[in-house]
C-alpha cells in the first residue's frame, strides 16, 4: 500500500465518508480503530514495520462496522473509547466474524468491558514497541488460521470479506434421507448449502404425478424460487436423496445480506444461472435420449455430486427420479453393465468406467458443461 495521505486519513478518522482501503496483498491486513490522527498514524508505522498491511482506519463506529461489511480485514486494533462512544459494536462485528483483535486505550483497567470481549489482549497508550509487536505477531497469526470448512461451491466461490459477513447467519445442520426441504406451494423458510448428501428438485402436478428436473449437491443450492423473488415453491418440491449435511440460513437474514453485500447475491444469482443450465440440459436428455442415456447421465451426476463412483441406488428409486417403469430401469442397467460400464449389486451401483459411460449418455445427454464442477467455474 502506497503511504496514507495525511488529509485522505484525518477526514476517515474524523467521520467523513471515506475509508482507506489496503490493496490486495499477501500480508495480514489490520484495521486500525482509533479516533487520533496521531495516534492512528504512529500504529500504522508499527504495523508496517513488523510485517503486516494497514486495512484501514476508521474513527468512528459507524464507519467501523461499514468498513468490516465491505472489506476483508485479518485482524484489528482497536481503541476502546472512540470521542466518547464505545467501541464495542465494531468488536462484536469482529467477533462474529471470527477476527482477532486487541484493545489499545488510554484508560486504565477500569474501564468496564462486556465479558464477550475480555479475553482480548489490552495494550496501553503511549504503546510499547515490545509489546505492540508480540501482541501483533499472535494476531496475524490467529487471522491467518484456517477458521471454519465451507465445503459449499456457492460459499467458496464468496471472496473472505464476503464469507465472514455470512458466516455468523449460517447454521450447520443434517440433511436425513427422504427429509423435504421445500414443499410444493409451501413456504420456503431456510435455503441450504449442501456440504455432503445430494437434493432432487421434482416437479409435482395436482395429480401427485412427480419427476426429477435437477440434482442439488455440494454445487449449489436450494431456494431458487426465493432467489427469484417468491415466498413459495409453487409445484416444486426438493427433497435429500441421499442424507449428509449443510448450510442452512434463514429467507430473512439472506434477504438482509443481499441487501447489505453485492458480490453475496450475484453469487447467489450466477449459482441460479448454472442451476437454470442444468434445467435445460435435463430436459434435453429427457425429450430426447433413451432410458438407458437418461440413467447414464443421472449416475453421472450423481456420482460427481457425491465425489463417489460407488451408488447406493434402487431400481424403485432410479425409477421414480426418472419417471419410468421399473423394468425399464432394470433392462438399462443391465444393459449399461454387459458392456463394463458399471456393476449393479443389490441397492448398489458401482461405476467402473466413468468417460464411456458418458459416451453413452449421448450427446443429448451430456455435455462439456456437465463436467465443470469446480469453484472456478
């Protein structure tokens, strides 16, 4: 970062608008949270000095706690007492997120402090080198620590300012098989981020008459009708295939982080883009492929969902997915296994040739599209 203007960081400190923002930069990156010029200043040398980037430096807590909403910070300095307002509300946004800090104030140990935030270091003004630099180096290091899996493309794709806006939203729960998620013209009250385990999207009829039109596993997504805008999923219905767990957020504290995040719903929107893709290739592979292709391309997807070649699916269970008799079913399989595609055991199938048995889902079937399953894509 190139050296803070002195009149650009006088006017954040001071409460105007502006906040200084480091560039992107291997080095941990600290807020400094205090209301003197000085002050801020003299603790950005000693950050700089031992290693690490300012973030930023904010005076106020309003512009504290809109700075940790916009920007990806490892870990904080933070004055207790900012022209005669706690600071607190900035450390608890800290706290939610997971990021270290450390308390640099004038008072003396009197000062009352809510118990949430006493385990945080306490260093006092004028600061000591020595100390500064010990009490920096635990910081850096616990920011830079790997704090929680996401496990979820959608969620890795969110960059870390974004991820630790969420995080303290989410919940993780378990997804038990044959759990309904979503009910046709029922209210969506959570969307879920499967980790593990994998979610059919069906479409229903008035007449009970159902069929499979998407696979939801670590790849994206449910609640699409909610990302589009409505309270219900009308005729769709989304329920665990096979049991794992998730990510689960409430309808309203999503609605609250589209508002308050950009890149958190064009994430959210770009996975209902790929999802929408999916819809059009399935319905490709319905109008036009064979039982025998649509079962190769529902292995397939099942099996890169659940990063396993090996199946625990029934007849009965493939049959209802894709709406066909059970003998149909049975004489595909069979037919996928006398040419060494995969071996099918009792609610078990074992894919033993992934690339021919997307050969011989067509090209109907399948496509390029369908193999990129990474957080890059």
């Amino acid at each position: 970062m190139p050296p803070l203007a002195a009149g650009g960081l006088f006017d954040a400190l001071l409460g105007e608008s502006e906040m200084l923002v480091a560039h992107d930069s291997p080095r941990p990156k600290i807020l400094i949270v205090e209301d003197s010029y000085l002050t801020a200043e003299a603790v950005g040398d000693l950050v700089k000095r031992y290693g690490c980037e300012v973030a930023g430096a904010v005076g106020r807590v309003e512009t504290g706690v809109e700075f940790l909403r916009k920007n990806d910070v490892d870990a904080a300095v933070v004055d207790i007492d900012l022209r005669g307002t706690a600071s607190f509300p900035i450390c608890d946004q800290l706290r939610k997120r997971d990021i270290p800090f450390v308390f640099l104030t004038g008072y003396d140990k009197g000062y009352a402090i809510p118990p949430e935030f006493r385990g945080a270091a306490r260093l006092s003004k004028p600061v000591d080198d020595r100390e500064f630099e010990t009490a920096l180096t635990a910081l850096a290091s616990a920011g830079r620590t790997p704090s929680v899996d996401r496990g979820n493309l959608v969620l890795d794709r969110l960059p870390l300012a974004t991820w630790r806006l969420v995080l303290p939203r989410l919940e993780r729960v378990a997804m038990a098989a044959q759990e309904m998620l979503e009910r046709p013209g029922g209210e969506i009250h959570h969307v879920y981020f499967p980790v593990a385990g994998l979610v059919s999207i069906r479409a229903c009829s008035a007449q009970g008459k159902r069929i499979e039109v998407g696979l939801i596993g670590r790849d994206g997504l449910t609640g699409i009708a909610f990302l589009l805008g409505r309270s219900d999923g009308r005729e769709i219905e989304a329920i665990v295939q096979h049991p794992g767990f998730a990510w689960r957020i409430s309808v309203s504290a999503l609605a609250e982080l589209r508002g308050l995040d950009p890149e958190f719903d064009a994430q959210l929107l770009r996975s209902v883009d790929r999802f929408i893709s999916q819809l059009a290739r399935n319905a490709l592979a319905t109008g036009y492929g064979t039982i025998e292709q649509r079962l190769a391309r529902r292995l397939l997807m099942t099996s890169i969902r659940l990063g396993t070649k090996s199946l625990a699916l029934t007849h009965d269970s493939l049959s209802r997915v894709l709406a066909v008799r059970r003998s149909g079913v049975t004489v595909a399989l069979h037919m996928l296994e006398s040419r060494g595609l995969i071996r099918a055991r009792r609610n078990l199938i074992e894919i033993l040739n992934f690339g021919a048995l997307a050969r011989a889902a067509g090209e109907n079937c399948w496509t390029v599209a369908d193999f990129r399953f990474t957080a890059d894509d």
